[in-house]
C-alpha cells in the first residue's frame, strides 16, 4: 500500500474509532484531563519538553495564535502550532514552522502507539493533543503556540505549563458547556491563567473584567490589558492588505502596519499578538517591535492560515469566514456590508449545537441565501436552516452539500457579484476542498 492509503486508513480509524467532537458534540468530551495526562506519562510528559505560549478565547485564537507564530518564525525560532479544528487536511493541525507534520509521522505514530490508544480510549482531541506535544518534542521546537479547543480549564492542551496565556475575547458560545452568562464562560476560559504566568487579555468587557481579575490575584499572574496598550487605526484596505497606524500607548510611538490578515475584526487579534511579542521579549526572547510588526504583513504566506475573512478570488469576489456564533458573524456582516457588488450571495451552514437563531438575527435581508450543511452528522440539515431563515425573511433555497450551493450561487452569479462562504469551519473546509478543486 502506499502512504495516502496508509494514511487515509489511518485518519478512517482516529475518526471511527475515537469520540470526535466535531462529529457527535458534547458527547466526545471527558469531564477532566486524566486522560491527556495518562497519555503524556506513557509518551514520557512530551509537553514538559518544550516552551510554549497557551491561546484561549471564543472568537481570534486560531488568528491570534498564527500571526504570534508568524513573529516567532520571522524572528528565527523553530515554531510548533497547534490549532483546530482543520480546514482541509488534518495535519494542518500540527505544524512546525509552518509546515504540517509528514503523513508518515501520522501513519506511524498511530501504529506505534495503538495499543495505548486502545488501553486509553481517549477522545479525537486528546489524541491530537499528545501527537501534537509529541511531535514538538521530538522536533525541539524553541517554543510552541498551544491553542485551546474549546473553553480552556479542562480543555486537554490545559496540562502545560506556559511562558504566557493568552485570552482573546469572551462572547456566548458553547454556553451548554461553558455556561449561560459572560462572567461563567470567562472563568473557564480563565483555567488556562497559571500560577506566576503572565497572561494577557486581549479584549476588555466589564463583565468579564472581575473574573479575570480575581484569577490573576489567585495566581499571583501579572495581566496585561492589549486593548489598553496599544491602538490601532485602519487607514486603508485593498485585496491583499489591509493598513494601520499601530500607536504603542506606553511609549507614545506610532508605526506603520500592514497586514495579510484582511478581517476588520484582526485589529484587536494584532494588538493582542504585539502585546504578546512585548511580553516574550522580557521573557529572553528577541523581539523588537519593528520586527514583529514586519513578520505581521505575512501570515499567511508564513504559517498557511486560510479561512479568516479569506479573499480567494475576484471578479466575482468570493470571500470565506469561519465565524460560527452571533459575536464573530455581527463582526463580519459589519464588513460584508462594505462590500461593493451589484448583487450578494451568501452560501450558509451550520452546526446543530449553535445559537442558530441569534446568529440568523445579524443577517441582512437584501442577499439571495444558499443554504446548506456540511457533511457531518453534527450538521444542521439545510431544510431545516432554511426554515429558521424564513422566519428572519431570509431568502433562498436548500442544498445537501457545500458544492452544490456554490455551483448554484457560481451559476447566477455575475462577474460585479459577490459571494460570502461562513457559518461553520466544516462549511468553509468543504468550501475550500471544493474551491480548490475548480482552480486545479
């Protein structure tokens, strides 16, 4: 056999076999990190092996966690990251300076360990978790951006002991997990603060702002407010970037930022990552400002984030977002309605265990909808999407997959339209795959 099967066997056993969270939801989940410790003993505590910064938050810790490896490798540190869910490929979940880890090394890290993965029977996550460690360990990486996968306390990357912890935002999302009010979601998102770490705060919220807080009084961990530290002011956008006045408030100096990372919404997800550069520099780091803000205008290009407010082509314009809740689409309908077009289309899925109807509440009216799911069994059914969508005079029509919503928007499309592919990070992948495709 040859290695694509070999690895496409391999992904068909990690995925039948273990509880997958994107597949069956709160049900893959453990209720502690025995597991992830379990494994890590037997892997011989590959996490203890290396530095690493830890990313948690509802909405920009997948961006937050790219641009702040992009600084790294720009700077010549050997860089792991450790991101999820994957788009296309589930080795984009694992990389080293940008590169996802071999189909080999998957293939043979699972055969090697199967037996524990049998004796363990851990989740899907806390498999990729330990592969991940496991790989930075064995590639002695100089430090490894770690992002949460869902909350942050008893998430299974939360067994590190960080240089720095990071929380982008808080907003309302997994609320059956995390909990219904603000100030409960950030007390999980707060686990990830450890004793005598530094951690930073990426956006303020008066009802967030005491959790913190009395976390960082508990654990004698210094916070560092981002928003407070630094400004930023967009003075321009185009295709490929978009452009700042980065003021450091501290210092009262202004620099000149320009940035692959196109979405309104990366401004405060830049400032988090300078106040992150700052912070590592003190850490014994080599770090300047000019060259962290000089690693920013290629992110993409450095680490191969896809999916964020993601142009992938023009004339029509056709745009991706991975947004899922109400905080992240309001934040990019905001956008969506600066885009110019004669016409707007937008290809809609989500899965079952969102606020579906919330999220609904943010989309325009005027657009022609095509609604659709992705294919997972967590997937909200399209008829079903359309029929919520009626009720917030939504218009379209329903499709059983991704690619026959883009074949029918492509088919009514001119080239002064636009199309928006959001609403799930599965919706986007399959889009993308699909995408890909065409252009090959």
């Amino acid at each position: 056999m040859g290695i694509q099967t070999d690895y496409r066997q391999t992904l068909d056993y990690l995925y039948e076999r273990l509880p997958m969270f994107s597949r069956i939801g709160k049900a893959a989940l453990k209720p502690d990190l025995s597991n992830t410790l379990k494994l890590c003993a037997a892997l011989g505590n590959p996490h203890k092996k290396f530095k690493s910064v830890h990313i948690a938050g509802t909405n920009g810790k997948g961006s937050t966690s790219h641009a702040l490896a992009a600084v790294m490798q720009d700077a010549g540190y050997k860089t792991g990251l450790y991101t999820s869910p994957h788009l296309i490929d589930f080795r984009e979940r694992i990389r080293i300076n940008g590169v996802p880890v071999s189909k080999e090394w998957v293939v043979d890290f699972v055969a090697q360990h199967k037996e524990l993965i049998e004796e363990i029977k851990p989740s899907f996550f806390e498999i990729n978790v330990a592969m991940a460690f496991t790989a930075f360990a064995e590639e002695a990486v100089d430090i490894a951006i770690i992002e949460t996968g869902l909350g942050g306390r008893l998430d299974s990357t939360n067994v590190i002991t960080p240089l720095l912890s990071i929380i982008t935002n808080i907003s309302f999302d997994h609320n059956d997990l995390l909990g219904n009010t603000l100030p409960e979601i950030a007390a999980e998102k707060a686990g990830i603060i450890k004793p005598n770490i530094p951690a930073i705060i990426g956006e303020q919220n008066d009802e967030t702002e005491r959790v913190f807080f009395e976390h960082s009084i508990h654990r004698q961990s210094t916070l560092y407010y981002a928003q407070s530290l630094w400004g930023m002011v967009r003075v321009k956008q185009d295709a490929r970037y978009q452009y700042f006045k980065a003021i450091n408030n501290a210092k009262m100096e202004m620099y000149d930022l320009h940035t692959d990372l196109l979405g309104n919404y990366q401004q405060h997800n830049l400032k988090t990552v300078l106040t992150a550069a700052e912070v590592l520099s003190h850490k014994g780091f080599n770090l300047s400002i000019p060259a962290t803000i000089a690693a920013l205008a290629n992110v993409k290009g450095t680490t191969g984030l896809r999916g964020r407010w993601d142009w992938i082509q023009e004339n029509p314009t056709i745009i991706c977002d991975v947004a899922h809740n109400p905080a992240g689409l309001k934040e990019v309908m905001k956008q969506w309605h600066e885009v110019k077009a004669d016409k707007k289309h937008i290809v809609l899925g989500f899965v079952k265990d969102k606020d579906v109807s919330e999220a609904l509440s943010v989309f325009p009216e005027d657009t022609m909808y095509y609604f659709c799911n992705a294919d997972i069994p967590r997937a909200l059914p399209a008829e079903e999407l359309k029929t919520m969508a009626i009720k917030h005079e939504m218009n379209g029509e329903a499709y059983s997959s991704v690619s026959d919503a883009i074949t029918s928007a492509g088919r009514t499309m001119t080239a002064n339209d636009a199309l928006l592919i959001t609403g799930s990070f599965f919706i986007v992948g399959e889009a993308l795959d699909f995408l890909n495709g065409i252009g090959n």
